[in-house]
C-alpha cells in the first residue's frame, strides 16, 4: 500500500523548485527587450528598488519592529 510513499514526498521539492522558476522565467521573458535601453533599464531598476524598500518598511511597521 506505501510501497514508493518516501520516494514520492522526496520529488515535490524538486517539483516545486521547477514550478517555481518557470514562473520566474515566464515572468522576466518580457522585459529583456526593455533592458537593452538604458533609461528603461534605470526605470526598471528604480522601481524595483522602490518597491523593495516600500515592502520592507510596511512589514517592519506592521510587525513593529524598530525603524532602520
């Protein structure tokens, strides 16, 4: 009735590692072109940054840790 029960637990990582760039990967695709040119490039960076830092200040508020 278990026969292979370990063996399948053991290949969802691995599964979930592949899923898991895929997206990553599908989602990155689009914006290669827009990276060639520099001020996308900039703008591109910019906001992720930005966004980065807006993540990390709500979640320090939210969990009330101290400022930086």
């Amino acid at each position: 009735m278990f026969d292979g029960f370990w063996d399948n637990v053991f290949r969802y990582p691995r599964y979930f590692v592949t899923v898991l760039l895929g997206v990553f990967l599908n989602t990155i695709a689009p914006l290669m072109p827009l990276l060639k040119r520099p001020v996308t490039l900039i703008a591109l960076l910019g906001l992720f940054v930005g966004s980065l830092v807006f993540v990390t200040l709500t979640l320090r508020a939210m969990l009330g840790l101290s400022t930086i």
